[in-house]
C-alpha cells in the first residue's frame, strides 16, 4: 500500500514545486499592475491640476501692467511648473514599472520558449528509438500484439502533438519579440520624459530667478514698477530697432554662392508647435509691433521647459543671455553649410559652445526670457558669412543677414 501511495504523493509534492514559481510570478505581476494603476490615477489628477493653472495662465499677459498682477503671473506660472514636474516625475515611476513589468514578462516568455524547446527534444528523441526499429523487433519487445498497436498509436500521438509545440513555439517566440519591442519604446519614453523633466527643472528655477528679481528690484512697490516697466519697454525697443538697421545692411552683403539653394529639408523644426508669427516686415508676419518693422526669423509655439532641438548637424559657436532684452537666452549653431541657425528666449541650455550637435538633439529648454510677449522659441537661419556676435551692455548680441526659415524647413 505504502509503495502505491508513493508515486501519487510524490506527484503532488513536484505539481507543488512547479506551481509555487508560477504563483509567485502571478503575483509581482499583479502588484505592478497595481502599481502602474495608481500612477495612472495620480497622472490624471495632476493633469487636471496643470489644466486649471492653464486657464488662470490665459487671462494673465506676460508682462502685466501692475506689479501685483505680475507676481500672480510668475507665481501661477511656478505652482504650474511644479506641477509638471511631479507629472513628469510621476510618468518616470510609471514607465519604470511598466519597463519591470515588460522585463518579467519577458524572462517568463523565455523560460515558457525553453521548457518547449525541451519538451520537444524530447517528443523527437522518442520518435526517432521507434524509427530505429524494425517492425519485426517492435513486435518481439512487446508482451503482445495489442501492446504493438497502444505503441504506434502512441508514437502516431506524439507526431501531431509535435507540430502542435512547434505551433506553440513559433507563437511564444512571436509574442516575446512584441514584448522586446514595447520594451524599447517604454525605454525610449523614459528618456524623453527625463530629458522633459531636465527642462522643466531649468524653467521653474528661471522663473523664481524672475520673481526674486522683480521683487529685489521693485522692492514691492507698484510705483517703482511702473517706473522700471516704463524704462524696460523703452529700451527694449530702442534695441530691437539698432538690431533691424544693423541687419538691413548685413543682409545686403550675403552671398548667394555661399549658402545652400533654397529646397525643403535641410531643417528640421526645433519644435513641434505651430508658426505665431513669419518671418519679413511686421505688416505682412501678421504681428505688429512698434517696437520694430522687420522679424528676423519665425516663432513657434512652446510650452516653458519643452526640450527644444538641433536643425541640423553642427557645432555650437555661441551661447549668449541678453537678459529682459532681444534674445534673452540664445544659442547659434554653424551647420557648416554655409548656414547658422539662432534659437532664442530659452529657459535653460543643454549644450555649451563649441560642442558638436546632431540634428534632433536636444539643445536646449523654451522660455519666455529676453523681448518676448509669451513663451515661445524664435528660430533665425542667418548666412554665415555675415554671423557675428557684439558685446552690449545687456549681454551678447547676435547679429547677421537672415534668411527666410522656411526656405529651408
């Protein structure tokens, strides 16, 4: 009776060895599960949050007339900065399970691959000792004739549930590429949003940079405001128009045999966003402005922080902060094309001077710094015969004969 007992008991025990993996596999899979769940839920109220920052944002301008006014523009702009950056920081975790999730999918799928690959070694093996036998001997091994029959129908049995594991095979094997691949693009997601997240790290510190100045400068006085927005608008417009004459001149003496013909592709956008305003005299780019009559390149579309990108392979030849002033934050890259590019009212940069880009790179983060109505990222493409930089009292200025952007995107 023992001896009876024996093999079913020791049946269950090697089942339990088997299951417990799998239990335990089916659990961390749902705890991710549940992870990845409530990183969903936290990403949908923080995007309601920013929403909301969003339409405070559009009733405000970005420079407001009065200095309470200006403080709750920059102080939304910061509490919807900060936000962001827990949205982004949130999508990092949920990536990162889903990048875990993936993984052990992956190394189930594979260990699944192994014991089928086995198993099959196995069914063959079987199958070639039979055909190793003659009829003859087959029927001498076996106590009888029937027993002949139960073995050929048997190893017939084990024939069509061959092609069967091959089937399961080439499906495992189809599945764990799809995993592989979605792998990829979560990894790649989760270098997106940590490139994000560096940009919106850069704006928010830009943007309480700005609020702490205002407040040091004006000393929380709407009178010493008014007065310091009076003299800023001033000057700003008495820069922009030295920029427009000094440029006037330097488009005169480009070259046309150094710079490429005109065709699309050479560029690619900086950013994504749409065209705010074109590029040649204000009268006809859809913007005017009396501050000057001509507009040096085009304006996209932007949110603070968005990374924004190199047009093309190049090396970057200068980085300058004109401050409240023209440009703002800029950047100038040499294509080596007889082209140089300008992005202008960054955030923040993620490329130094000197530096070799290539085209997509990230260079640096929108802003709204310099002579700008909103956040927004200007993209000049000067001949690079006529590119120059000159040193003002407000910073590095970048001077040269433009062309038109879209002669080249």
């Amino acid at each position: 009776m023992n001896k009876r007992r024996l093999k079913p008991i020791s049946a269950l025990i090697i089942g339990a060895m088997i299951i417990l993996p799998f239990l335990s596999i089916a659990q961390t899979v749902d705890d991710l599960q549940k992870q990845i769940n409530d990183k969903q839920a936290q990403i949908k109220e923080l995007e309601k949050q920013i929403a909301a920052y969003q339409e405070q944002i559009k009733n405000h301008k970005a420079k407001e007339s009065t200095l309470v006014k200006q403080i709750s523009y920059l102080q939304t702009q910061i509490k919807q900065l900060e936000a962001e950056i827990k949205l982004t920081q949130t999508k990092i975790s949920s990536t990162s399970l889903k990048i875990k999730q993936l993984s052990d999918e992956i190394d189930t799928k594979n260990l699944q691959i192994t014991q089928q690959k086995n198993n099959i070694s196995e069914t063959i093996r079987t199958i070639y000792q039979y055909d190793q036998e003659t009829p003859l001997g087959l029927i001498l091994k076996n106590a009888s004739f029937t027993d002949f029959l139960n073995q050929a129908q048997a190893v017939e049995a084990l024939e069509i549930g061959l092609k069967e594991k091959l089937d399961t095979l080439n499906i495992l094997r189809a599945q764990l590429e799809s995993q592989k691949s979605d792998l990829l693009d979560q990894k790649s997601q989760l270098e997106s949003l940590r490139d994000e997240l560096a940009g919106k790290n850069a704006a928010l510190a830009d943007q309480k940079d700005e609020k702490n100045e205002l407040l040091i400068t004006t000393k929380n006085q709407e009178k010493k405001y008014q007065q310091m927005l009076s003299a800023l608008q001033k000057q700003q417009q008495q820069i922009q128009k030295e920029i427009v004459n000094l440029e006037k001149k330097l488009r005169q003496l480009i070259n046309p045999n150094s710079i490429p013909g005109r065709g699309l592709g050479i560029f690619i956008r900086p950013v994504p966003g749409v065209i705010t305003q074109g590029y040649g005299p204000t009268s006809q780019t859809g913007f005017i402005n009396d501050a000057y009559e001509f507009h040096n390149g085009i304006d996209f579309a932007a949110k603070i922080g968005e990374p924004v990108k190199a047009a093309a392979d190049g090396v970057v030849v200068a980085i300058g902060n004109d401050g409240k002033y023209a440009y703002g934050k800029w950047l100038a890259i040499d294509h080596q094309n007889g082209l140089t590019t300008l992005y202008a009212h960054f955030s923040g940069y993620a490329v130094s001077v000197g530096q070799k880009v290539k085209q997509g790179q990230i260079i640096g983060y929108a802003g709204n710094t310099g002579f700008s109505t909103g956040p927004h990222v200007h993209f000049t493409v000067y001949a690079t015969n006529t590119f120059s930089t000159k040193q003002r009292w407000y910073g590095l200025l970048p001077l040269g004969g433009s062309l038109n952007p879209l002669d080249y995107l």
